[in-house]
C-alpha cells in the first residue's frame, strides 16, 4: 500500500463520499461551540427545523462572555444584560438538546480548548470541529481539528458531516531540542516568523521532529493552537506514548477493553516512512530563543532583546508597507528595542497560555518579585485554577501586585468586555496583536508565560533572562 | 442564500495586506446581529461613532461600492462568520484579494459573497485603475470565472466546481449533503461498530 502520512489516515478514515472534484463529505466525531455563537447555530438549527443529529457528540462551554471576576454572585454577577442572556441561550437550549453543556458555574468550566483535552474528551484520530479559530489546539493529541464558521458547525451538528476539499498536507520538522531559556510558544513564534502569516494556508500541519516528540501534552497545546495564526487549516502532532499517558484516566477518555481497542487504533497513526507532504520545511529547535511580537501580526515576531526591524531593509513592496503600518500603529520606530518599550498592562491567560505548566512558569519568574504595572492572570479552566491554589500559585501572583481572577478567554478576544483603552500597550500570552483585538486602539505584545511575568516585573518587554541582567 | 451570477459595480480599493478578522468585525460586537456598521468599524468609525474622512470605504468617491480590492492575507484569523455576513450588510458581495484566511474564505461562500484571488500583478493594477478613476465599475462574472473593467483584463479566477454550484443557485451545503442520507448511516453503523465508546 502506498504510505500515507497521519493526515491523510485521519481523513481516509472519516471520507463518507468523494465527488469527483475532490470535495469531501467527512464525517465529524465531536463539533465544539462556545456562547459567543451558540445563539446564532441555534437560531439557524431552528430556522432550518433540523435536530441535532448526535448531541453527545456536541461540546458546549460557556468561555468567550463570561465575566473573570464576582463569579461567585453567579450570572446574576454578569453585568451586561445581553451577554447574560446568551450565556444561557447556551445553558438552556444546550441542555434542551441534550449536548454537553459546560456552563459558567459549572466545576469543569473554562476555555474550551483547554477543558475538552482535560476532560478527555480530545481523542487521537478524531475529527474535531468547533465555530472557533483555535480549534487547531486539539490537535496537539492527535485529532484532525479546525475552526469553522457557524453555517457550516450548524451543518455539522445537523448532519455529523461537513463538505471539504482534499487536504493539502505540510510537515514541519523541529530537530534539535528546545534550550531550557525557549518555551513552546517561542517554538511557535518563531515558526510563524519564518513562514509567515499565510505560510501555511490551506494546509494541514503535521509537526515532528525531536523537539516536538520532547514536548509535554500542554505544549503541544501550545503548537498546535496558533497553527491557525500562519493560515494553517489544522496542527497536529502524531500521538506517542505521552499522547497516551496524558489521556489515561481522564473523564471522558475510554475506559477498561474499550482503551486498549482506542490505544491499537491509535498507535496506527503516525505518518509512514515515505510519506508524501505537500510541503515541508526543517527548523533547528535547540537555535528557538524568547520571542516577542512587535507590530500588528503573528509573523512580526522577533527574538525579545532584538532591534525592532527597519522596513527598509525589507525588499519586498507589501510587506514593506504592512511593516510601516504596523510600525504607526503600534508607536515604535526601527531599530529600537522592545526592552526600551514601557507597556500599561499584562494579560497571562487564553487557549494558547492558560495551563497550569503556564502558569507554574510565570510564577516561578513573579515569586518575590513586584508587578510595576497592572498585571492580570485568568487561569484557563476552573480544573487549572483549583490545581493552581493547592500549589498556591494564587498567592506568588497576589503577593507580587498582580491580579487572579477566574477562568474565561477575557481580555484575549475582549468579547467578555475585559478590554484596554485606546492607545494602552499590552504584554499578552495569547495569540493575537491584530489592531484593535483587545480593545479599539489597543497595542499588543505576544510572549510566553516566562516573558509576560517578567515584563510585568519590569514595566517593559523583556525575557525572564533579561529581568535577570536588569536588576 | 441569494444566488450571485454577475456583479457589476463601483469597486472600492482597500490597498492592505493582513485586513485580519478582528478589524472586519471586533469582538465586542460579536453578541449583536450583524449591522450595515459592523463592517471595518472601528476602521470607519471614531469612538462617537463619526466616520474617518480619510478612510477609502467613506470616501463619497467610491459610493455604492459592491466589490472590494485588498492585497494579501485577507480576513485572516477567526472563524466569525460576522466577518464575512458584515460584507453583503453592508452592500459588498465581492472580495478580490491576492490571498484569503482560509475559514473566511469558506464563510464568504456560505454568505453570498464571492471571494476572488487574483496574482499579485493583477491586482496592482486593478488598485491602481481605482484609485486613478474613483467610482469605477468592475464586472465579476461568475459563470465565466472572469473579472474585468474598462481598458482592464478579462482576468480569470477559480473556484471549486460545488461551491461555483451553490452561489450560481444560492444553495446551502445541506441540500447538496441530504443526497447523502444513507450513506452517512451506513458509514455511521461501521464507524460505531469499530469505536464503540465514540458514540
């Protein structure tokens, strides 16, 4: 048989019919909805008078609206009225429709992508879909998982199937081993940097290599998340035995004779010697140093204690003119350096940085220290919070002036109204730096969890290392 | 969904790279149905909500436009279908553009909105005829798969034979996938039946 590469295996499994122009109708094992566009599917659902085929497949958390503070008065604590009103669209008909509803108090609450792996319910070989971008996250255990918009996740919880056209397949090879200064997100930066914003358009990613097979399950998270920030469908990374250990024993993981039939099935997919990529490119883990974004893209990405670039060093034309633009936008010059840069707030938090490891990781460079600048943590998930306290981590970030609030996406997409003024700069651990994402006129600087607390530290982007030199 | 064959309107050039999802429709406006305003807003509009008079999309010159001109990486980043639906809100059932966010692509499709990629010349030279000529027209002709202006192409485009199906007809994707009933049962029955914990 001809090799196939674990892309390819996933799709192939899941082909209910091809046409002859290569569309596919695939079928989808678990949709993922949040209550920023629960209300629109349900809305359309209704229209169309079409049930939900299969509502266990469908996960629905409450993440994008709800509020990080006074969770403890309940939605009565949501102080607008109409976000209120589609946390509970979602809690109400989801619960109506029998689909899995994590709602705002419930104990598993959190980002979707980061409660679905850490209730189980992220499966190797799956084909994951959700009406959000960062559904590429879950590929970190080995699904097949892309964002759609909310016309096609309607169609997919109307009929478990969605249309597509044939894969494009790249496979990015990380050599090497990550320094013990570099993080995941620095891996991903610095792959986004080098490819570019639409360096992966229209594929999907398989990343490899000797570095990723060092990575745990939260950084492959990590990776995997921001696939979609160079255009990228979906990331994944073949599962392996820290696939395996991770999934072992969670909730919703299978259980008893049913895990080993899982665990037979999932050893299968890995990409077979000789397998075909459409694309593929080799980056040097061990040379990944801390990153920081400096302009209005994820591919603007730079080593931290690098001069910001000089557009004119950069021949081609359109790139050149999104550089200036970025350069206005953001209020900095060429040449400068982002550890000269005074910035008005920190964010450590989203799908992207919100796992216990993230945060472990800030407040071991917080622990003793003072926040110069206001500093705000929302763990990921309720599950992370709670594991955060019993290390009382909680009290390393309160201790060091920053705030701890509770779980939600918050001021990454400021749907829930967590946003910046106008003109305010933002060291985030999220994974965006579009214009306006935080807020209209808002700057943002995307780092790793090491950075952001470190530049918390010192009121300017800087790595833990250069925190370490400055005082 | 509105069929769409042929369009032949004023042409507005946007001459960006990375017009990302976020500037097409902000998150603080995603609890809301979409508006003729949501569009770019905070591109259109100042905190008071009065337009930027610098800004190509207010330019009277351009008034009525249905078609947009950009450069690379258009609607890049989330999968809110508020970005693409904010388009034919607000008059535009047309983006041409060297490059597309792949979900914003799929969302132009399933909204009536034709997205169109042109090489990197070509569409320099469409910006640059609108710019020159303000309140152009361009003609999209969806059949035929070409754009084309006064003195300008006809510049062909592809598009996928199903999806070119559903526009010309205004058909959803579940109409094409009902044909399909049975064999997703059938596919269902043997899928279950190997991962039986799946159901």
């Amino acid at each position: 048989m001809q090799p196939q590469n674990v892309v390819e295996k996933i799709w192939s499994r899941h082909a209910v019919t091809r046409l002859e122009d290569g569309e596919t109708l695939l079928y989808v094992d678990r949709v993922l909805v949040h209550e920023g566009f629960w209300w629109s599917i349900a809305d359309a659902l209704r229209a169309g008078r079409r049930p939900v085929h299969r509502p266990s497949s469908v996960i629905a958390c409450a993440d994008h609206f709800v509020p990080t503070s006074s969770r403890a008065s309940g939605h009565a604590g949501i102080a607008d009225e109409r976000r209120r009103e589609l946390i509970l669209r979602l809690e109400n008909e989801g619960g109506e429709l029998g689909v899995k509803v994590i709602g705002m108090m419930d104990e598993r609450q959190g980002i979707l992508h980061v409660v679905a792996p850490e209730q189980g319910i992220t499966h190797p070989g799956l084909v994951i879909v959700g009406s959000d971008s960062h559904t590429s996250t879950h590929g970190a255990l080995g699904s097949l998982a892309f964002g759609i918009g909310t016309t096609e996740a309607t169609h997919a919880m109307a009929t478990q199937t969605l249309w597509q056209s044939a894969p494009q397949t790249m496979r990015i090879f990380v050599g090497g081993r990550l320094p013990a200064s570099a993080t995941a997100k620095d891996l991903i930066l610095t792959i986004i940097a080098r490819l570019g914003v639409g360096g992966g358009a229209g594929r999907f990613v398989e990343y490899a290599g000797s570095a990723i097979a060092a990575l745990s399950i939260e950084e492959r998270l990590t990776v995997c998340n921001m696939s979609i920030e160079m255009g990228a469908r979906a990331g994944l990374v073949a599962p392996d035995e820290t696939t395996f250990s991770y999934l072992a024993g969670r909730p919703s993981a299978p259980q008893g004779r049913d895990w080993d039939v899982a665990l037979a099935y999932w050893k299968t997919l890995r990409s077979d010697d000789g397998a075909r990529f459409d694309r593929e490119i080799t980056i040097d883990g061990g040379a990944v140093v801390p990153m920081a974004t400096w302009g209005t893209t994820l591919e603007h990405a730079i080593p931290i204690d690098a001069p910001i670039p000089d557009p004119a060093n950069e021949s081609d034309p359109l790139r050149r003119h999104a550089f200036e633009r970025a350069l206005a936008y953001m209020d900095l010059r060429p040449g400068q350096r982002l550890s000269d840069v005074g910035i008005d707030r920190v964010f450590i938090g989203s799908c992207t940085n919100g796992r216990l490891d993230d945060l472990r990781a800030a407040a071991a460079v917080v622990r003793g220290r003072r926040a110069t600048v206001p500093a705000f943590v929302s763990p990921g998930s309720r599950e992370v919070k709670r594991a955060a306290e019993i290390e009382e981590l909680d009290r390393v970030f309160i201790e060091a002036g920053f705030e701890w609030h509770d779980s939600g996406c918050s001021m990454c997409a400021g749907a829930n109204g967590d946003t910046l003024a106008p003109n305010q700069r933002c060291v985030a651990t999220s994974n965006r730096n579009f214009p306006g994402r935080q807020g209209p006129g808002s700057r943002t600087h995307i780092v790793s969890p090491a950075s952001a607390a470190a530049s918390a530290i010192a009121g300017r982007v800087v790595s833990a290392a250069q925190l370490q030199t400055h005082l | 969904m509105t069929p769409l064959r042929t369009i032949d309107a004023v042409a507005v050039p946007l001459d960006e790279s990375n017009v990302d999802t976020d500037q097409l429709a902000p998150g603080r406006f995603l609890m809301r149905s979409v508006s003729p305003e949501l569009l770019l807003h905070d591109r259109r509009f100042d905190a008071q909500g009065k337009p930027h008079v610098g800004f190509v999309l207010n330019d009277p010159a351009y008034a009525g436009a249905q078609i947009i001109v950009a450069r690379r990486n258009f609607g890049i980043g989330s999968s809110r279908e508020a970005a693409a639906l904010a388009l034919p809100t607000a008059g535009f059932r047309c983006v041409i553009a060297m490059s597309f966010g792949d979900i914003f692509y799929g969302n132009c499709l399933r909204n009536g909105v034709l997205p169109i990629v042109l090489d990197e010349t070509t569409v320099g030279a469409l910006l640059q005829a609108l710019r020159a000529r303000p309140g152009m027209h361009l003609v999209v002709d969806l059949p035929s798969q070409t754009v084309a202006g006064e003195g300008l192409g006809p510049f062909a485009f592809a598009i996928s034979p199903a999806r070119k199906q559903c526009l010309l007809e205004g058909l959803d994707d579940a109409a094409l996938t009902d044909r399909y009933r049975d064999a997703i049962a059938a596919f269902e029955a043997n899928y279950y039946r190997a991962f039986p914990w799946l159901a």
